[in-house]
C-alpha cells in the first residue's frame, strides 16, 4: 500500500459515521405560481435595470427584429442549431454576414473577436434575478461565441422564464457547460467607475417571445 492510500484509506475511516457535509434544510422557496404576463415585466424590468435591450414580441417578431439590431453589422456568428427563420430578414437584407460556429468546424479565438455580433437562442431565464442562462445546446452553441463578438442577440421564450432561481436548476443538466448572463458585461473594479465589455459582449438586446 503506497502513502497516498493508506491517507485516503484512513480518511474514509474517519468520515464513515461523520458525513463532510451534513443534511442541509432546504427551507427556502422553491416553486412560485406566477402568471406569464408577470414573469415577463419582471424579467424585463430586471434586464433594463442592467442596461440590456428588450423587446417583447410575437413569434412572427423575431426575424424582423434581429435583422433590426443586426443592421450595420458587418458580420455576425450563430450556433449551428440556430432556428434559420430567425435570420431570414438579416440575411435578405445583407446576405453573406453570417458565419456559423459547428462542432465540426469551430471559428478561433482571431475569427469570432473580428466579427460584429452573436445571436443565440437559451435554456432557462430567471425573472426575480434578470438572469438568462445558456447550457450549450445547439441553438446555443458553446461559451465562446457569446462571450467574444461584442454584442449578444439572445432569444429568450416564455415558456422557458422561472420566477426563481430553484425552478430554473431544476431545467438544467448541472454536467453541461452553462453560461449566466446578467446584463452586459461590465465591472466597477476600478474606482467605481463602470467599464463595459470587459468579461463578455459590451452590448446585450434580449428578445422574449410570448407563448
């Protein structure tokens, strides 16, 4: 038996009968009964304290608006299980923009950092926290194209805003690689004074679809 083991061994001994981490009460709230209507003003109310865009629209919204806020963008990435009907517009309009980030081919670091926007789609938002989460789906793609492009279109559906925190884990796969946006990047580091951009995309318009 080599050191190593017979520390571990004797490690195990000794938390047999004292578990490292007790029973936790989970006490605190973990289901609310909120009407869509509400989930989506707080969401927004949320998002719009944090300096982000929203529009609220309509499923035959969607594709105008991105073409909207894509306008002027020289390119723009999205994920390879990105819903074509959303890009209809902007691609009619400026055809040629878009660059699509696969398993199979990904774009570098150099690529995605000289191309304008990112637009995505995402798994779970939290009203209460104006918190929009990505977990690497294929409409979502992996962390680094919303991360680099300096502005993020997120598409966010009703159906899939929680009022709070726990009934948004309960939708998501803890193994997968999950991203939290809270509004543009920014920090306040420095002198409280807020610098934009630092962490992630300086610009965040989000898109909520009613059911």
């Amino acid at each position: 038996m080599s050191a190593r083991e017979e520390i571990l061994g004797r490690l195990r001994d000794a938390l047999r009968d004292s578990p490292a981490v007790p029973e936790v009460p989970r006490e605190y709230r973990s289901t609310t009964e909120v009407p869509e209507a509400e989930r989506i003003a707080m969401l927004v109310d949320r998002l719009e304290d944090y300096k982000a865009g929203v529009t609220v629209l309509d499923d035959d919204g969607i594709a105008p608006r991105i073409a909207e806020l894509l306008d002027g963008a020289a390119s723009y990435v999205v994920p390879e299980g990105i819903d074509d009907a959303w890009l209809k517009a902007a691609d009619a309009a400026a055809p040629g923009r878009r660059r699509t980030d696969s398993t199979g081919a990904p774009l570098s670091v150099a690529e995605l950092d000289a191309t304008a926007a990112v637009v995505t789609g995402s798994a779970v938002s939290v009203a209460e926290t104006g918190t929009i989460m990505l977990d690497g789906s294929s409409n979502q793609g992996r962390r680094a194209i919303s991360l680099v492009p300096d502005h993020h279109i997120c598409v966010v559906r009703a159906a899939d805003i929680t009022t709070i925190l726990p009934e948004a884990l309960r939708r998501l796969d803890g193994t997968r690689p999950l991203t939290w946006i809270s509004g543009p990047s920014a920090t306040s580091d420095i002198e409280l004074e807020r610098v934009e951009g630092v962490h992630g995309p300086r610009t965040l318009d989000v898109i909520i679809v009613r059911s």
